[in-house]
C-alpha cells in the first residue's frame, strides 16, 4: 500500500514538470516567446516611412519595427487606420503603440508616452520648378497646403497664424501635394524625407525641394505608446540594440540611400 502511494506521487510530480516545461517551451505567439501579440497602427500614406503596396503595409517604419519586435522577442500584427484614428487607438488603449513618422513634442507627452528617440527629420518646402519661393519667409502671402494634425502645419502656423486662410489642410501628405501639383496650392511644407522621396520617384512632376534651417528646427520620431505604458522600456531597449548591432544602418540605407547620422541620434538616447 505505501509502496504504491509511493508510485503515484512520483507519477503526479512527474506530470507536473512535464506540464511547466510544456509551458515554459512556448505557447507564445511567434517570437514572443511566451509574450502577447501587439496591436501596432499606423497611416500607411507617409511613403517612404509607410505605404501601401498592393494589400502589404511598406516601408522604413515597417522595417524598423520588424527588427524592433524581433530584438524585444514580441509579435505583432500592424493595422492601417489612418491618422488621427491612430492617436485615438492609442489614447483609447485600444491599440498596443503607434509608429507613424510621429514626431515627439511636448504638447504630445501630455497625452502618450513615447520610446526613446529613432529617427532625426526636419520640415522641408516643395515647390514647383522656377517658383520664386526660396525659403520660409517667401510662404508669407503664399498657399501653403500641409497634413493635417502635424509639425509641418504647426511649423506653417508659425510663419502665417493659427488656422490662417491661405493655409490649405489635408488628411495626408498626398493630398496636400495633389492640391500643389493642380494649381490650388503655391508651396507643401512637409517632413524632409517624404518630400525629397517624392521628388525623386515623381521627375516628370518638375517639383524641388527648398531647405531652411533657420526655420525649422531637428525633429525626432518616436514609437508612441498609451500613457504609462509597460511596453516603452522594452522597446527602449530594443531600439539602442538594434541601433548598436548595426541593423538600423541597414534598413535605413535600403530605404534612402545614404548612411544615418548615428552621432545625432545617439546624443538623443543618451539624453
């Protein structure tokens, strides 16, 4: 009798590490390990950071994001809702973090969190070829068409006054450089990058770019997650990694062909 009491304990004991092995080995969800899967939203009309291609959400975010998720060991599906949806996803807590080109502000720390810093960028003009706009004080007296909700309408507001007429607001950058392109816009003011991509994947629309650093100031971009977030010093962590192993310079030059400048935006993780 004892000795088949004996028996049984060994086999309950043995059923019960084979069941915390069986757990400890993976009901994660891919490579989460055993972490839950994340809502990630974005405005896929910001080409080169996100676009769509076909039904694929593409670009420099979406690469970045990849590399994040893997180093941080989490899983993640990534949803296009647009942009101001995306701010409500993320306040509402319906959504996990939003990556969208969104440049961390004050006014947006009241609201969110957001990671630490992943990509410098600065506002930039565009104009049509031979436009006698050659720097932000030339908008005065222009049509200037710009995003909705960004830093480059708030940069534009500076420059004319809040909610002024000649300022023309869109959903998206395509719009606002739609609006340019068919005459009821003299000027876009929009993120370095986006405009400088367009020009060289559009030559037949005879558009340039006009820089001005005396008037807009280095922006950085940010994952934005809900306020107090458990989720920001994982992927704090994650994009210093992904910053140091080297893959950041590689996805970044995929997508616009030059190497990153690594000492400004280190100086910003340091901070």
């Amino acid at each position: 009798m004892k000795k088949n009491s004996f028996k049984g304990f060994l086999m309950i004991v043995l059923i019960g590490l084979l069941g915390l092995i069986a757990a400890c080995g993976g009901s994660g969800s891919g490579t989460g390990g055993g972490k839950e899967k994340l809502e990630v939203v974005t405005d896929a009309a910001y080409a080169p950071f996100e676009s769509m291609d076909g039904e694929t959400i593409v670009g420099f975010d979406v690469d970045f994001l990849d590399a994040v998720m893997k180093e941080a060991g989490y899983d993640f599906e990534l949803k296009n809702i647009g942009w101001d949806p995306l701010f409500a996803a993320i306040q509402g807590e319906t959504a996990d973090l939003g990556i969208s080109a969104i440049t961390i502000n004050d006014d947006r720390k009241q609201t969110y969190d957001f990671s630490v810093p992943y990509f410098e960028s600065r506002n930039m003009i565009l104009v049509p070829e031979g436009s006698d706009i050659k720097s932000a004080e030339d908008l005065v007296g222009k049509v200037v068409a710009v995003q909705n909700g960004t830093t480059g309408q708030e940069a534009v507001e500076g420059l004319l006054g809040q909610n002024h007429d000649d300022i023309k607001k869109f959903d998206n950058n395509v719009l606002a450089i739609m609006e340019l392109l068919k005459g009821g816009a003299d000027a876009v003011v929009a993120d370095n990058s986006v405009v400088q991509a367009y020009v060289k994947n559009n030559p037949d629309k005879k558009l340039v770019t006009i820089a001005d650093e005396d008037s807009f100031d280095p922006e950085f971009y940010g994952l934005m997650f809900p306020k107090g977030s458990e989720l920001k010093a994982d992927f704090d962590k994650a994009i210093k990694a992904v910053i140091e192993d080297g893959t950041y310079s590689k996805v970044y030059k995929e997508w616009f062909g030059e190497e990153p400048n690594l000492k400004t935006l280190k100086a910003q993780l340091e901070q």
